[in-house]
C-alpha cells in the first residue's frame, strides 16, 4: 500500500536513519520471520533491495516489507503484506520504522510458514518483533545538513584548535587534521553551528586561524545512545 505524501520536498535538515545494514530471525510457532534492514537514498533503492530479499529466499512464502524514503524529488513510503491478512505484515513493519523516526530506511521480513496458523495477532507481534529486533541491531545514525569548514592554522595554534574541536559538545564533526606548512583541520558543522564554531576558532588563536567556508552536503552521526 502506497502512503500519502509523495511531492514533498526534502525540508528536513537533519534526520534519523539506520546506521547499517542488519539481520535478525525471530521464530513463533515453527515460523521463521528472518528481517532486513537497509539504509537507502531512493525509492529505488528500497525497491532494488526488496528484489534482492526475495531472490535470497525464493523458497519462502512471504516478503513482507516497508520502506521509507525521502528525497529532493519526494516523499516515498510503501508498505505490502505480500499475501499475509491485510494489517499484519506491512502497517506492523512500518509502524516500527515511523515510531523510531527513521527515514531513508527499507525493511523485508521474510516469513517460512511454520505448519501452524499465529492468528492476526500473532502475525503481527512476529513481524513487528523481527523489524525491531532488527533495527536494533543495526543502530541509529543521525544525518545532518552541515557546511564544511577548512581551517588553517600555524603549527603554534593548532594544540588549541585540537583541544577546542575535541570539547566541543555542538553537532560538528572534525576529520582528521592535516599537516603541511600549516595545519588544516576539516570541520563538518551543522546550520546552527556554524556562527558558534567560527566565533570559538577565531577567539581561541586570537583572530590568527584562517576559515574557508566551503560546501553544504548531508554527514552522518551515531547517535551516543546505540
């Protein structure tokens, strides 16, 4: 079933998405509910990963699935009970997906009947079950809309800058420095960060670092509570 909402356009500056690509089996009553979980960037990439779901398992009596993908081109979400009692597989998995807050992310339960019948509740609590163990294991990443920012620095103020990026408790996150006739730190901050960064940078080396502000691009964060 194809939700409402496609069209919208990619507003969100930062969301949550699965950190990676995970696998869990659950099994009620002889049935094996084996979930997948994916990050995606598309729809078609959801679709491409329910295709490689099935053909992993061509033997199994069900693909349940949902996805949930948001783009510049829209708002994508679908979920399908593959043949299951409508409500039991598709809404189940999605739920899971919505209520945790994720985007971007694809999950396929794949169902080996078992011999005996779990009921519309049964069925529900071992798809649900699956997705969120599932999910679970793969943890959470945050992706946030960030402007990078090269700064340079003599060798004289880069212990302070190291130090600063290091305590620093804002959404930014510092690559590796590197070292020539200066040192460059590539700093990654989020919209609201950016201002703060720059104020603390230019205080700290007394106005002496240089800050080259370049592009904007979506960066990934674990979330500290996986």
């Amino acid at each position: 079933m194809r939700l409402k909402g496609n069209g919208k356009k990619l507003a969100a500056k930062s969301y949550c998405t699965p950190g990676a690509e995970a696998e869990a089996e659950l099994t009620e009553k002889k049935s094996r509910f084996i979930a997948a979980v994916k990050p995606v960037n598309s729809e078609a990439e959801a679709v491409a990963f329910i295709k490689e779901r099935r053909e992993l398992y061509p033997d199994a009596r069900h693909h349940v699935y949902a996805y949930l993908a948001e783009t510049e081109d829209g708002l994508f979400s679908r979920y399908s009970d593959d043949g299951e009692p409508q409500g039991t597989g598709g809404l189940p998995v999605f739920e899971v997906i919505r209520k945790r807050g994720l985007t971007n992310c694809a999950v396929v339960v794949t169902r080996y009947f078992g011999g005996t019948l779990l009921g519309a509740a049964g069925l529900v609590r071992a798809y649900s079950g699956s997705a969120a163990m599932c999910l679970d294991i793969a943890g959470t990443d945050e992706v946030m809309y960030c402007r990078r920012l090269d700064v340079r620095t003599d060798y004289s103020d880069s212990g302070r800058v190291r130090n600063l990026l290091g305590d620093y408790r804002g959404d930014i996150l510092a690559e590796q420095p590197v070292y020539g006739q200066d040192v460059l730190f590539p700093v990654w901050a989020g919209e609201a960060e950016v201002d703060a960064i720059c104020e603390k940078i230019t205080d700290a080396t007394a106005s002496r670092a240089r800050i080259v502000p370049g592009p904007w691009q979506y960066i990934r964060f674990r979330k500290e509570n996986n």
